[in-house]
C-alpha cells in the first residue's frame, strides 16, 4: 500500500479550492437556480465515484432525505441550526461508538470489554 501524500501539492490544490468556492458562492449570490444545477451535478459526481451500484443507491437516498429534511426548515438560520444538529447527532451516534470501538481493536481489548469501559 503507498503512503498517503497529503503535502503534495497541498498549495496548489488550496488555491484552486478557494477559487471555486469564490465562484460558487459568486453564483450562489447572482443566480441560484445555476447554483442549484452546480450543486446537483456536483453531487451525482460524488455519488458516481462510488465503487458499487449498492453504494450509489444508498449515497442517493441520503442525498433525497437530506434535501427533504433541508426543503421544511425553513429559513437559512434554521437549516444552519438544523445541519450543525445532524451532524453533531450523527457524530455522537455513529462515529463516537465507531472510533471507541477502533480504539479498542487497536489495544487489543475485546468488544465487550470496551462496551463496559
């Protein structure tokens, strides 16, 4: 397995980062309906990186229940308050348990063990 070069042409791939959020925040300003067409197309690219059709199908409906839950929140305070709430229950339901639990495989302590830790 080849090591991961994260420093490699981190300047570079910052610097076009930063353009293209200018862009679309530019776009997102001037022309929402473009906007909107952008962040679609940007998405489906996400989603058709993924390596199998199950993948796909779970990334899209994720996809479908995030715009539903974002399309009945109401104004753009309430969706930024809504999005931070998701995510911070996400993290503590799915990824807190899941580092724990890699945490515990790396130490060599059982499963169980690490349920009563």
């Amino acid at each position: 397995m080849e090591p991961l070069r994260w420093e490699e042409n981190r300047e570079e791939r910052e610097e076009k980062a930063l353009e293209e959020h200018a862009r679309l925040q530019r776009l997102f300003r001037e022309n929402r309906f473009a906007f909107e067409l952008e962040r679609k197309r940007a998405i489906e690219a996400v989603i058709q990186s993924a390596r199998s059709e199950e993948m796909k199908d779970r990334l899209r409906a994720i996809q479908a229940s995030w715009d539903q839950t974002m399309k009945h929140a109401g104004p753009k305070e309430n969706r930024l308050i809504l999005a931070k709430t998701l995510f911070w229950d996400h993290f503590h339901r799915v990824w807190t348990p899941a580092l724990q639990q890699l945490q515990a495989v790396w130490q060599g302590r059982p499963e169980s063990k690490q349920a009563r830790d």
